[in-house]
C-alpha cells in the first residue's frame, strides 16, 4: 500500500512549488494525487512520492530531458 503524504510535505520533499503540485493534481493521466475526500471541494490533496518520481521521471523521457 502505497504512503501518502500532504502538498506541504511533498513540496519540501520535492523542492516543487505547492501551486505546481496543486496543478499536476488536474493533468490527465496522473496516478500519484488523491483527495482525502473527493466529496469535499476543500480536502487536502495527498500525493504517492514513489508513483510522483515514476511519473516525472517518464514525463523527462517523453521530453528527451532525463537520459
């Protein structure tokens, strides 16, 4: 089961803005946000660090920047 952790903490983890991880929350095709609530507009937003470093990491790919 994967950790979840909160915008804040991820944003420290990361070095990433909390607006910028606020936003990948919306791309299509991202699997590593969640609501805690999806039922209520203001839930927190919980992000899977290890599918969020998969995901940057083949987003790099598709742009030819992580080789």
């Amino acid at each position: 089961m994967p950790k979840y952790i909160r915008i804040s903490e991820a944003a420290a983890l990361t070095g990433y803005k909390p607006d910028y991880l606020k936003s990948l929350y919306h791309f299509p095709g991202q699997n590593f946000a969640i609501k805690m609530n999806p039922l209520k507009n203001n839930s927190p937003i919980m992000y899977d660090m290890d599918a969020f470093y998969k995901w940057i990491e083949k987003m790099n790919k598709k742009k030819g920047i992580g080789r």
